[in-house]
C-alpha cells in the first residue's frame, strides 16, 4: 500500500487505508448507522468520500446503500471505483472487503457468499462483511439453502468471542437464534444488545421478531409505539416496522387498524421503503388481510400492483417472485403470472433456481387460492410446505403461505388438518390470539 498512513482504524480495531481524520470520523458514523439501520448513513459515507475520493471503503459502503434501493447503476458505479482504488491503495482486507460487497451489489451472490465466508475466517471483526450473510434478506436467506437459520447462528456461534458484549452483534446473532427455533434465548440476547443502542433500528426490528415467535403481541405493540417516535420516516426499517404493528393488529381480526397502517406508511404514495420492502409488505399484509376474510378494497391492489410492476418488471429473486405472484393472483392479471412463471420454470430446468420446485409451487397456488379453487391451492402446496424456508425472508414472512394453505384447507373442507396446524402454532406462540380465523372458521 502506498500513499496513505494506517493511523485509522474502524471501530473494530481494523485499519482504514486513508490519511484523513475527516474521511475515517465520517466512514465510522457512516458504518455504525449502516449496521443500525438508521437515517444519515448515506450522508455520513458521502462525507467520507469528499473528504477522501480515493478511500475505497466508503465507496464499496454506499455503493451497498445504493443497492438497498435498487439504484442499480449508481451502486455498480461505486462498486468499480471502489474495486479500482483499493488496487491502488490498500490492504489485503480492504481488497477482499471490497470484492465481497461488490459482489453483492452486483447480485452475484453465490459468488459474494463463497468470498464472505473466506473473508469472515480471515478477519471476523469486519463487521460491514459479516452483515452480508446475516438477516432475513442475506446471502444465506436467498441462497435457496434450506437450513440457512442454522448456517446463520453457526457463523455467528463461531466468531461470537471477536464481539463480546457489541450492540450490533448481539442483536443480529440473537435474531439468528430466534429464527433458528430457540426463541427465549434468542429474545434474551437481542434485547441485551438493543439495550445497548436504542438508536438501532434493526435491534428494534430482531427484538420484533422473538416478540412475534413467542406471541407477545401486546408487548410488540407497546415497543413500536414507544420506540418509534424517535425514528425518521425516511429509515430504512420504518415502514416495515409498523408492518409488524399491522400484523399484531391481524391477530386481533382488527381489520381497520391494520389498513391504517397500510394507508400511513406502506400504500405506494406514501413509503419511503427499499423497494423489496414495498412489494413484500404491501403485498403480504393485503393478502393476509382478504385471506383472514375482510374486505380489501380493489383499488388498494391496483395502485400497489401498479408500483410493484415499475420496481420488478422481471423475475428476479425467489423472495420478490412470490410476492409478485400475490399481486397478479390478486389482480387477476394471467398474463404477468404465465410471463413470470414462464422464467422461474426456466430457470428450475436450467438447474438456476437453488430455491427448487416450491417457487412455482407457491405461485400457481396463490393464484389457485384467489379463485378460490382451495382444493388446488392445497394440492400445490402440500408437498413443499416444508421448502418454503427456501426462498427466503423470515419466519414472520414466510408465515403467510402457511396461513393461506390453512385457510385453503378450511374453505375445502378439511378441518381435521387446519385445526392440527392450528394446534402446532398455538404450542409455539400460547398468547397467540385467534381473532384473526373467526371470519374464516365462520
């Protein structure tokens, strides 16, 4: 390396290949409002690379904000400069650190994986690095890998003595805990590391989750309504925050606070959400509104379906694809479906769609459902309720097939098996409220 000093270093202890004090201050406020999910992080790494152009890692980072909105061109941009200057001037870490994130930003993720994992051995406290893979919308979740809840807590498990008692850490392996199935240590954990830093909106969203797996829904409530004053519209996680507020609304059957919601924060007019973000909880929580058997009002999916086709015209990640499937099932729209389906089985024949058979299966059932043909809608979904977990997304996510192949078995007939399935979920989550069924039950 040549042409600048290592007297930076991250907040990790990890040094930074820049001679500005400015462009190493504003790199590490920019990295701790990056893993917290908070507002300013853009700002905060755009200050890096004023007061240093050629400081690579602050170029790889935004490149990485801009690929959370899909600003394609503008993060592939970044991602090249950043690959050329640390060629030029930087470490060995720095070097692979870059690759990783491009990678990513690129969407070449099997490779971005396989480099992350390799980088993480080598130097497990590169924090930006090692977020790559964690949360419900990381390389292992869309790696189409069945057991990535448990590749999440084992990579966390292994490099958990390098963090100690570190807010963020402990939030994110907490959360990979509590999707895993151990739910009470995983709320312990997450709750410990968002006591450290309330200003952490994906603490916040972790300690959400558990609170979700275990039912405290009342509790939930409380949280976000506390909490969430002191978060910015603009926040990446703000709108899909109060989406977990819709959801504990659900389970009580009230229809009307949960479009409130809607109507706030996460109709199309009104978001400021990533883009994956607007199609999933859009989508999901219009969905899981007509399926729990309230009105949803026509117009609401047609103006969401309207946006969602602008920010994913074209089959994409499995995750997006199913709830893409939701809006043209909804919508009726055949033709949307018949062209996306056409690529995912493509894809699947092609042997390029780690996901497998279950990514068509959900479509073709969702679509069955919303003609209500429930018999044909359980038909597809029985044999891969359990790949579901390929695709993606979280526990709470994902939920939503199997809340809509329940009620496709009660609105065919088969009580015996809803009411089982019921059951199950009921010795998961015993403060689970069921006001959400009565409409269909009825």
């Amino acid at each position: 390396m040549t042409g600048a000093t290592m007297a930076h270093q991250d907040r990790y202890g990890l040094p930074l290949s820049t001679a500005s004090d400015a462009a190493a201050s504003a790199y590490r406020e920019g990295v701790d409002l990056l893993l917290a999910g908070w507002t300013g992080t853009a700002e905060a790494l755009e200050r890096a690379t004023e007061a240093d152009p050629d400081f690579a890692l602050a170029h790889i980072a935004r490149a990485r904000v801009h690929s959370f909105y899909q600003q394609g061109e503008l993060a592939r941009k970044r991602a090249g400069l950043a690959r050329e200057l640390v060629a030029k001037r930087g470490t060995e870490r720095e070097r692979s650190h870059v690759e990783a994130l491009a990678l990513g930003v690129e969407g070449r993720l099997p490779e971005a994986l396989a480099v992350t994992l390799k980088h993480v051995e080598t130097w497990p406290r590169d924090a930006v690095v090692l977020a790559l893979p964690l949360g419900a919308f990381g390389l292992f979740a869309f790696s189409g890998m069945a057991d990535h809840d448990r590749a999440r807590q084992d990579l966390c498990a292994s490099v958990a003595h390098h963090y100690g008692e570190d807010w963020w850490f402990l939030t994110l392996y907490g959360w990979a805990i509590t999707e895993n199935g151990d739910v009470a240590r995983g709320r312990a954990m997450t709750e410990r590391g968002f006591g450290l830093k309330r200003e952490n909106a994906h603490g916040a969203h972790a300690v959400l989750h558990a609170m979700f797996e275990d039912g405290s829904i009342d509790e939930a409530d409380r949280l976000i309504d506390e909490w969430i004053g002191g978060y910015d519209r603009s926040g990446i996680l703000h709108g899909h925050i109060r989406w977990h507020q819709a959801l504990g609304a659900l389970e009580y059957g009230n229809a009307a606070r949960a479009l409130a919601i809607y109507a706030d924060v996460l109709q199309p007019s009104m978001t400021q959400a990533p883009p994956l973000n607007v199609i999933s909880d859009g989508a999901s929580l219009l969905w899981r509104l007509s399926a729990y058997g309230h009105a949803v009002p026509k117009e609401l999916w047609t103006e969401a379906d309207a946006a969602a086709q602008k920010l994913f015209p074209k089959s994409s990640i499995p995750f997006a694809d199913v709830h893409m499937a939701l809006f043209a099932a909804a919508t009726q729209d055949r033709d949307a479906l018949a062209a996306r389906l056409a690529v995912i089985e493509q894809r699947l024949a092609d042997g390029k769609l780690p996901a497998g058979p279950v990514v068509p299966a959900i479509c073709r059932a969702m679509t069955a459902f919303a003609d209500e043909d429930f018999a044909a809608c359980v038909r597809e979904l029985t044999p891969v309720l359990t790949d579901v977990v390929r695709i993606g997304g979280s526990h709470a996510q994902r939920e939503l097939i199997e809340d809509t192949f329940v009620v496709a078995l009660m609105r065919s007939g088969e009580l015996a098996r809803a009411r089982a399935m019921l059951d199950a979920r009921l010795h998961r989550r015993p403060s689970l409220r069921d006001a959400r069924w009565q409409a269909t039950l009825q």
